[in-house]
C-alpha cells in the first residue's frame, strides 16, 4: 500500500531554518519520492518505508528540540504524479 504525507516542520525557536534545512536533507536522501514547496514537503512510497523512516527521523528531530510542532497529513494513495485537470 503506497501513501502520500504531507510535512510541516516548525521549530518554535529563533533559529528556525536549520532544523529544517536539516530534516528536508535526511528526506532527500531518504531513497522516498520527496516534493518540496515553500509551505510544506510531501513524501511519497510504500507504507511501512514511509512510516518507519519518518518514525525515526522525528524522534531523531525532537530529541534535538525544545520546542518543535510538527504538522502532517496522510493519505492513502501516491499521489505524486498529481496534476490538476481544471
């Protein structure tokens, strides 16, 4: 089963990019179909390689953290070749 999730990292801190910068990086190298855009970072794959990367990485990315709210939604399909029909 493949999904679609969509990220928005947001480090409550001054130095806010970073973190960012960092986390988009480790999606980058991921080997997962990663979209980028100035509001969020979609990632695309297979279900428990989606999951289990991202369980990781969060964990990895609020250990480092004091305060960092993380935004996401799922969806139950890829749907990373998405184009508007309208």
């Amino acid at each position: 089963m493949n999904i679609s999730v969509e990220l928005t990292l947001t480090p409550l801190q001054d130095q806010f990019e970073p973190p960012i910068v960092d986390f988009i990086k480790k999606l980058r190298n991921s080997g997962l179909t990663v979209l980028e855009n100035p509001l969020s970072t979609q990632v695309f794959g297979p279900y428990d390689e989606v999951m289990h990367f991202l369980q990781t990485e969060i964990k990895t990315t609020f250990e480092n953290l004091d305060h960092v709210l993380l935004y996401m939604k799922i969806v139950k399909s890829d749907r990373s070749d998405y184009e508007p029909n309208f």
